[in-house]
C-alpha cells in the first residue's frame, strides 16, 4: 500500500476531528443559552477524539513525520485531555477562576493549530476547518450575548 495514501488518511482523519469538534462546540454554546451545561454525551466524544488524535499521532511519530503531524495534534489532545478533566470528570466550574486564561490559551493555541494542520495538508482543508472555526466563534459570541458566560 503506497505510504503517501497512508499519510493522507491520517491526515483526513485528524482534519475531521477538528471540524468535528468546532462543529460540535456550536452546539454546546447553543445549549448554553439553554441552560444546559456539559451533557456527559460531549465528554465521551471528547475521549474518542483523543484517541483518534493520539493514534494518529503515534502513526506520525513512528513514519517519523514532519513536526508540525506530531506537535500540532499532540497540543489538541493536551487541550482534549484538560477538557474532559475539568468539564465532565471533576465537573469544576473553573471558568470563574484564575485558570481561565491558561485554559483560553491552550484552547486557541490547539485549535489555531489544526487550522495549521488543516491548512499545511492542503488550503481547502484548512478553508474548511477556518470556516467551521468562525462559525463557533460565532456561537461562542451568541451565547456570551445571550446569557453572559465568562
């Protein structure tokens, strides 16, 4: 089987996850605005995103892929990993605190960085995920609006 077929499976496998998780993040801030917070479904997603993401990683790592196919995924399942923690395991209402900002940060930071990803594949695939990006910008904006959650 040819490897750069391998590679581009790979490839379209972490790109779908991250449109899915921005796709997936448009429907969480709806629920905000609901009063719904956190519905466990959304952590059992979040655990098969990392494992798609580590897997696809450990492939990189062993065909010993260029940095950015180990490095940029590896933050977005540090971000997955922080997530699933804070939301659904300990159910911590961190928002309110100081690891706000720390928690902002790796956030933008990971998902800045599958539209790396997205984009260093190829410009459509990054066109894609920049625009599933903005929508949940869009609805993290609504929400704020509408209910006010920091």
């Amino acid at each position: 089987m040819d490897k750069q077929k391998n590679f581009r499976s790979v490839d379209l496998y972490i790109i779908a996850v991250a449109n899915l998780f921005n796709l997936i993040m448009v429907v969480i801030f709806y629920l905000r605005t609901r009063f719904v917070n956190h519905p466990l479904v959304f952590g059992y997603v979040w655990a098969g995103f990392i494992i798609f993401i580590v897997s696809a990683t450990i492939i990189n790592i062993k065909s010993k892929r260029s940095w950015w196919t180990i490095t940029l995924p590896l933050i977005f399942s540090v971000f997955l990993v922080v997530e699933l923690i804070l939301d659904y395991i300990l159910q911590y209402d961190f928002r309110s605190t100081s690891l706000l900002a720390p928690y902002l940060l790796l956030y933008y930071v990971s998902i800045l960085g599958m539209i790396g990803y997205s984009f260093l594949t190829e410009k459509k695939y990054g066109a894609i995920t920049l625009a599933t990006y903005f929508l949940s910008q869009i609805a993290a904006i609504y929400s704020y609006f509408k209910i006010g959650h920091g």
